[in-house]
C-alpha cells in the first residue's frame, strides 16, 4: 500500500472520528443522513453546507432532525442530482458527435455519389457512346447506387440506434429533473419547487388579474410523536398529511413540503371563500384519521394541524404573501391549533 494510500486512509478516519464527536455534541442522532451531512461539514467538499451548518448551530445550539433533513436535501442530494445530470448531459454530447459523423458520412456518401453521376453525364453528353462504353456506364452506375444504397442502410441503423438512445437519455434527464423538485419523504414538491411554483401561481394571476391563495400548514405536536414513538412514526405522520393533501386540496392544487413538518398548497384562481373550504377540508381530514403503529398495529390517536391562509393583495411578493400565510399559521397555533386562520382582519383579530 502506498504512503497516499495510508495518507488517505487516515485522513478518512479523522474526518469520522470528528463527525462522531460532532453528532455527540450537536446532534440530532448518529442516522446515516445526520452522518453524511456533518461528514460533509467536516471534510469541507460543500463551502455553502459549511455555512448552513454553522449559522444553524450558533442560532439554536445543536442541529434538529428537521434541519438534518432540510441540510441533507438541500446540500448533499443535491451535489448528486448535480453529478447525475453532468454524466447525462455528457452522454447527451457523445450522441450528438455521433450524429453530426452520421451527418458527415451521409454528406461524403451524397457527394461521391453525385460526383458519379455528373462524370456518367458528360460522357454520355460527348456523344453517343459505343455498346461497350453504355454497358459500362450502366454497370459503373448500378454498381455506385448499389453502394450508396448499402450506405444508406447502415447509416439509417445507425441514426434509429442513435435515437434511441437520445430517446432514454432524455428519460433520464427528465427523471433527475423531477427528482430535484420532489421531497423523496412524501413525494410532494420540494421547496425548491414550492418556490418556483409560488412565483409562477403570482405571476400568472396578476397577468389575468384573477385570484390566487397560498395556505400553510403546519403538523400539531408533531416532536411530540418523534420523541414518544421515533423518527418512523414521524415519517409515518408526514406521508399522512400529505396523501391527505392530495385527496383534499383538489385538481388544481400545488402541493409542496417546504420545511420538516410544514406543508404548502398553491390555490391559483382561488379566492377566500374557497381557500377556506379547502383548508377546513384537509383540518378535518387529517383530524379523522387514527395513526396507527405499523410495526404493532398501536394506535397512536389523532394527528392535527393548524393552517394559516394568504389571499393575493396588490404589491404581494411570493416572499411577502408566504410571511402573511405563516404569520397566520402561528396565530392559529397561539388560538388553539387545530383551525384555520386567515389574513382577513377580522379573522386575525380573534385569536390575537
């Protein structure tokens, strides 16, 4: 083995012996995700996690189980998604070149064909020519269109294998694509995406002047049920409120898990009345259903949320109307939880 190789090795068992002492003492739990983002952290491959990390740390003393997901999703997953997407763009190249030689040898083969054509044509333009000389002329030209057929053949199965593997590496792109938007938990949008679609959802009602609506959602106790029945039940939870989300919040909905126990639902042309209904719809939804521990088959009683609900003013940024959504959100946490809240006066003058 050779002194880098040792060199190496060692290095690899420093970074691990430091990324122990560090879940030690910041936590959440020695899961294979907190691992991989405080190894990350402490090998320093990922400057922007580095930050994250410790501005996280300095404000709140330890790093959560909600903040290793956010971390793991937002830093490590995604250099991933960034390497899938770099060996696919490469392969997308190699078939290009592939193409662009097809191309080169179609265009060789035209020539040369045309070039017999054109020096058949001035043969035959000198006069009439002998038996002999027509005979070759008709044999040299069968001869050349049999070959270009022969070409053509092997080019155009060239170009269908081509296809066809443009055809899966597209696949592949668009399959990567939509896993950097989507929460692998719940198989909602990500925040990435809820942003972007929040945005798109604006845009688009000030363009037909129409109404759009954002609510927030937020799971009741929900360290509650991590702590008393760990992080499975708690993923267990998660899933729940959003197969609930999709049953209830209806076709047009933009569903999204932004944070690790919040949700967002987009509602483009929705206006209060209807925000509200879809709101109270998915409240008594998720209220109805009994969680039960799958490994037991224990109930672990009812799950609740509080919702907060933003309906588009004029001057609304995404970044504005999301504030007023969650703003609402915790006034419904503050009255109770388990209700709706939304950004008409009244409403919020009821639980201040």
């Amino acid at each position: 083995m050779s002194q880098e190789t040792y060199s190496d090795r060692d290095r690899s068992f420093a970074l691990a012996k430091r990324t122990h002492e560090l879940i030690r003492d910041y936590g959440p739990s020695a899961t294979p995700r907190a691992y991989a983002v405080w190894y990350s952290y402490v090998s320093g491959e990922l400057p922007l996690l580095g930050d994250a990390v410790k501005r996280l740390t300095t404000q709140n003393g330890c790093l959560t189980e909600a903040d290793i997901d956010d971390l793991h999703e937002t830093y490590v997953d995604e250099r991933r998604l960034t390497n899938a997407t770099g060996d696919i763009s490469r392969g997308v190249l190699g078939e290009i070149a592939a193409v662009t030689e097809i191309l080169d040898l179609s265009l060789g083969s035209a020539t040369q064909y045309g070039e017999s054509l054109r020096g058949l044509a001035q043969d035959l333009a000198q006069g009439m020519p002998t038996r002999a000389r027509l005979g070759e002329i008709v044999s040299t030209l069968v001869s050349t269109t049999r070959e270009v057929a022969a070409d053509n053949r092997v080019l155009e199965a060239r170009m269908r294998e081509t296809r066809s593997e443009i055809e899966t590496l597209r696949e592949k792109l668009e399959a990567t694509r939509l896993e950097s938007l989507t929460d692998a938990l719940t198989g909602l949008s990500n925040r990435k995406h809820f942003e972007e679609m929040l945005k798109a959802s604006l845009d688009a009602a000030r363009g037909r002047a129409a109404p759009m609506s954002l609510i927030v959602l937020d799971i009741d106790f929900f360290k509650r049920f991590n702590d008393l029945y760990g992080h499975l039940t708690g993923d267990q939870v998660l899933r729940l409120v959003a197969i609930v989300m999709r049953e209830n919040a209806g076709k047009q909905a933009q569903l999204a898990r932004f944070g690790g126990e919040e949700f967002g639902i987009v509602l483009p042309g929705a206006d209060r009345v209807t925000a509200r209904q879809v709101a109270e719809t998915v409240r008594s939804s998720v209220m109805g259903r009994e969680l039960v521990k799958r490994s037991t088959g224990e109930s672990l009683g009812k799950v609740t949320v509080s919702l907060g609900i933003a309906v588009l003013r004029a001057g609304d940024t995404p970044a504005s109307l999301l504030e007023r959504a969650d703003l609402c959100m915790f006034a419904a946490k503050r009255a109770g939880r388990n209700r709706v809240v939304d950004d008409a006066a009244e409403s919020l003058s009821q639980v201040a």
